[in-house]
C-alpha cells in the first residue's frame, strides 16, 4: 500500500543522513523531494503545497532536540503534517440515533461500494455487537440486489429482500419499517451508482436522504483513481451532506493520492479504508498510524489489534506453555502459526504494517505470495506424524518421499525447512523472554529470519 510514495519520502529523508544540523539549504532540497513524491503519487496540488509550506515553515523554526539526527526531525515533521493532513484521529461512526440508525452509502459504480457495505455490516456486528440488516436500492445493475443477498448470509446480517420492479423511495420506507419491527440497530442502505455524477442520480439519493434522515451518509470511493477520488467527492459533497469517506481497493494503490487529498478537499474525514477482497479486510482509518505506514515505520499496533480478534488464544497459550517447559517447536507448530498468517489477512497485509521493513515492502512482496503458505501447508501433510513432531529425522530419502506426496520439488521442501529452522530458533528466544506476548514483535525484528513464506529473502 502506497509503496512508491513511501519509498520517495524515506529517500527524501535519508539525503539529510550525514548532514550536521538542519539548515534552509538541505530543507529545501528534501522538500524538493517530497513535493515531487506527493504530486507523483497524484496529491492534489493545492494540498501539496499547503502540505510543503507547513513543513518548511516548522523546519526552519524546529530548534532541533540534541539526540535527533536531521533526517530524524525532518521525518518527525514531515509526520505531523501527514497526520494532520488526514485527520489526526480516527473518526468513528456516530450511531447514536433512535435504533435503527440508518447508514445510507453512495458512490459511483464500480467503487466496491456494494462490497463496502458487507464488510461494514460484518465490522459493525463483530466488532461492536450490533444488530445489523442490509437493503439495496440499485434498481438498476443487473444482480445488484442478488450480490447484496449472498454477501448477508456470508456475513451472517440481515438482509431484507428487494425488488427491482419496486422504486427506491419504495424500497427505503419498506426496509426502514422492517428493521423498526425486527429490533434492528443499525439498517445500511446501498444506493445506485452511475458511471459518473449527474442530476439523476443525485435527486434520487437526495430523496433518499429527506426519507430516511441516516445518521450517517458514507461516500465510497476508489483509492486508484488518486485526486479524482477527492474531486468527485467534492462533487458529491455539493449535493449531499456527507458525514465521511470509505476508501476502497487501497492494497492496490501504490500512490496514496486520494488519502492526502480527501480531507483537505472537501473536509470530510475518511473512516474506513479496504484493504483487500475479503469480507474482513475493512479497518477503521487512523491517520496517525497510516502516516507511520507510509513513512516505513510500520503499524504495530494494528498489527496487535487484529491478532486479538483473529488468533486462537487457547492454542497460542498452549504453545506458550510448551516454550516456557523447554519442548521443541515443531512441525505442527510451525504449521499453526501459518494458519495464523492466513487469518489475519495473508503476508501481504502483514508486511505492510511490520517496523523496519522500509522500500524493502515491495521487494518482499514480489518474492512472497499467499500461495506459497498453502505449499508449505501441502509439504508438512505429506510427512508422518514422527517427521512432524521430530523434523531432525528428515533425511535426504525422506525429503524425496515427501516432495512426490505433496507435488513439489526437493529444495522446495528443503526451502521449507530452513523457514522452520529459523522459526525454531525465534520461538526458543520467545520462550526464555516471556513467550507469545513478544511473538509480534519478535517477527518485526527478525531481519534476515523473516516470518514464515518469506524464504525469498533468507
């Protein structure tokens, strides 16, 4: 996620490394540097330059703190604004409303927006207890109503049942009598898009509005189309008394333009960012921690955050305990702690919020996939239940025996088993240090002994 800007700005930062204090002379040339890196990753340019003018203006009057290297400072700055730019808090939904608060989503098409509201839905019903129905007054695309359907039962809402011979006006007052008599506390309506704004479409979200008065009306919006996503919320803006912004398809977005340029644009916060194609992958915005993602400073404490909702904690204090009376990490182990990976969004998602990892997120991405963790997962069900509990057994017959089983060649598995072995040894250090609690930590500071699937670069 935005690895181009990052690798710009880190650049930026490093040319001040040597330099002895900060001076008018290496400030503007960094600036130079980060202005070109945020109009390249597609910054809006009114924000681009109010965003250098803050920064110069703090830089030249920063009395430097005696233990921080220019580069230091300068990146402290250059944070705050980034911070500021987007908002400098997480702003969260305002539920507060005679039940059923009424979320009314809008966007153009082709945004995710239908997509947005099944994982909203989920977010709002595991995360914060909430009885949730869904309805969709897209009359218009063809499955549209269908597509909403199937994501309710996977996400396990409600879903009221529409029609595409009714009319949206129709389809509101009937979906908001429905929640009121089911005991819902929140109804989340997903409108029409267009291919772009017009009359049309904005009177009929409009009269949407007036009727069901939402506490909240959410714009959806692809975090690809860079400044565009800013403009045409603007846009939207006009016609609609926004209450914030979802930005959408962010893991494929390496710029960033439209999260520096939302805020500023039309002054609605940005609350939630999609992260990827699953029904989990919706996190609430925090700009502070965004800011340190885009600077390679990692996001640990979102890190820590999904692995309490997402790890099984019974099996993570048993495996502790196993550490802490000195039995060995093993095979079975290491395979559980790959289930762990997957649950929490794959090594992608991880890379981009562990410290230290710096422009070298994107090389690790090219290298690592997802699927190389189910190859891995084929290669240790080919072995006996003795390889797994014991791997020093695994000889050079037995490694051929196990790559014909799982499909796969020999160094693959030989591969595989010096991912486990560095593994091993970081888990024996976790167990003398207090256990699984350092485990997230421990795997942002492993360097060369990256986490399992990253044998790429080992």
């Amino acid at each position: 996620m935005f690895e181009n800007l990052s690798e710009r700005l880190q650049q930026a930062v490093n040319n001040l490394r040597g330099q002895a204090l900060l001076t008018e002379e290496n400030i503007q040339a960094s600036l130079r540097q980060v202005r070109m890196a945020l109009l390249e990753a597609d910054v809006a340019l009114p924000v681009v330059k109010d965003f250098i003018d803050q920064v110069s203006q703090q830089a030249l009057g920063e009395q430097v703190i005696a233990n921080l290297q220019p580069g230091q400072a300068l990146i402290k700055i250059v944070q705050d604004q980034l911070v500021e730019l987007m908002g400098a808090e997480n702003e969260t939904l305002n539920l507060q409303a005679q039940p059923p608060a009424v979320v009314l989503m809008a966007g153009l098409q082709g945004s995710g927006k239908t997509t947005t509201v099944g994982k909203l839905a989920k977010l709002l019903r595991e995360r914060h207890g909430k009885k949730v129905m869904v309805a969709s007054a897209d009359i218009y695309r063809p499955a549209a109503i269908e597509q909403l359907q199937k994501l309710a039962e996977q996400v396990e809402v409600n879903f009221f049942p529409t029609s595409a011979e009714s009319s949206p006006k129709q389809i509101a007052d009937s979906a908001l009598d429905q929640a009121q008599r089911s005991g819902m506390d929140v109804l989340i309506l997903d409108t029409a898009g267009r291919l772009h704004v017009d009359d049309e479409m904005m009177q009929e979200i409009q009269l949407l509005h007036q009727r069901l008065n939402p506490v909240e009306t959410l714009f959806v919006v692809d975090a690809m189309t860079g400044q565009d996503a800013a403009k045409t919320a603007a846009a939207f803006n006009e016609s609609l008394a926004l209450t914030g912004v979802i930005l959408t398809k962010a893991d494929g977005d390496a710029r960033g333009g439209a999260a520096l340029s939302i805020r500023h644009i039309t002054g609605k916060p940005i609350k939630f960012i999609g992260v990827g194609e699953k029904v989990d992958d919706l996190e609430p915005f925090h700009p502070e921690r965004m800011a340190s993602r885009i600077l390679g400073m990692g996001d640990m404490l979102s890190l820590v955050e999904e692995a309490e909702r997402k790890i099984d904690h019974q099996q993570a204090e048993k495996l502790g305990r196993k550490l802490k009376k000195g039995k060995g990490f093993d095979l079975n182990d290491f395979r559980d702690q790959l289930k762990m990976v997957e649950q929490m969004g794959g090594m992608g998602s991880m890379i981009d919020k562990l410290p230290g990892m710096g422009g070298m997120a994107e090389q690790v991405k090219n290298q690592v996939n997802d699927k190389q963790l189910s190859q891995v997962d084929a290669i240790i069900s080919s072995m006996t239940v003795k390889e797994r509990t014991f791997p020093n057994i695994i000889n050079g017959s037995r490694r051929k025996r196990i790559a014909r089983g799982s499909g796969t060649q020999v160094q693959e598995v030989n591969r595989m088993l010096k991912q486990f072995i560095q593994m091993q040894k970081m888990m024996k250090k976790m167990g003398r240090k207090g256990g699984m609690k350092k485990l997230m930590r421990g795997m942002g500071q492993m360097g060369g002994g990256m986490p399992p699937g990253m044998g790429g670069l080992s």
